[in-house]
C-alpha cells in the first residue's frame, strides 16, 4: 500500500510540475542592461560628434518635458558644439507608465532637434532623418548618429 501511495503522491508531484511549466509567464523576458553600458557599446563602434555626458541635473535643458524623478537610470550625451545632432540617450523609467511619457519627452526633443537642423545644417538631417526611438518595457532609447543602423544593431544585442 505504501508503494502505491508513494507512487500517487509522485505521479501528482509530476503533473504540477507539467502544469507549472506549461502554463509559467508567456511575456517576453528582455535583458535589463545598465543605461551606461548601452551607451558605452554603442559609442565604442559608432562614432558621435563631441559627445558630453549629462547628468540628471542637467537633462532638462535638452529633454523640456522629461519628468526626473520618474527615471531610475540613464546615460546621456549630446554634442558639445551644437553643430550636429548627434545625441544617445539610454533612459530607465520607473516604471511602464513613466516609460510612455518619457517616450514622448524624447519624441518631443527629436522633434526639436529636425526644425533645429533643418535650416541650420540640412546635410546632418540624414542622421535625424533615420533617428532611432524606441521604448523597451522601461527604457527608452534615442539615438542620432552617422549609423543609427548600426547602433540599432548593438542596442538590440544588448537587450537580447
């Protein structure tokens, strides 16, 4: 009789562990990389013009609308001339929501930067032009460089 019980209590043990499995989180896990070493890949193969890092303090000059206190992470950088566009931002949100209306601070300085460039130096419009902006659970990402597809390519590998 033991042998029969102890063989019920494992045949049950077995099926929770098919219905845990079969049934676990169907939702995409996607990397969660540190915002600085995003930027850090992507500038080590991509070149940007006069990158100068910013720091929380000093985001808002450049992202009007970007609600800080909302972000857990990000690296930063922008051209220190002003002569290109050229700009990576890797910023973590505190959470989806805060993500989405970050999403749209960072569309908002894209659109900045094209009627910016536009007059100014309409032959670095090809960078705006094919300008990467993306929101990844809580990151978004924003890149404008002379090979957004490239650096596309490393962001994606970073988030895999």
């Amino acid at each position: 009789m033991s042998k029969i019980k102890s063989s019920g209590i494992s045949l049950v043990f077995i099926l929770l562990l098919v219905i845990t499995v079969g049934c676990g989180n169907t939702e995409e896990i996607i990397a969660a990389p540190a915002p600085a070493d995003v930027t850090a890949a992507v500038m080590s193969e991509v070149e940007f013009m006069s990158p100068v890092p910013k720091t929380i303090e000093t985001i808002g000059v450049y992202y009007t609308i970007l609600d800080t206190s909302s972000v857990s992470d990000m690296s930063v950088y922008v051209c220190g001339s002003g002569a290109y566009p050229d700009e990576i931002a890797v910023i973590e949100f505190i959470d989806s929501e805060a993500a989405d209306k970050g999403f749209e601070a960072v569309t908002d300085r894209l659109d900045t930067l094209i009627k910016t460039y536009t007059d100014y130096t309409p032959e670095e419009m090809y960078k705006l032009d094919s300008a990467v902006l993306e929101k990844r659970g809580n990151y978004v990402i924003f890149i404008v460089a002379d090979d957004n597809e490239k650096a596309l390519e490393i962001t994606d590998r970073m988030f895999s």
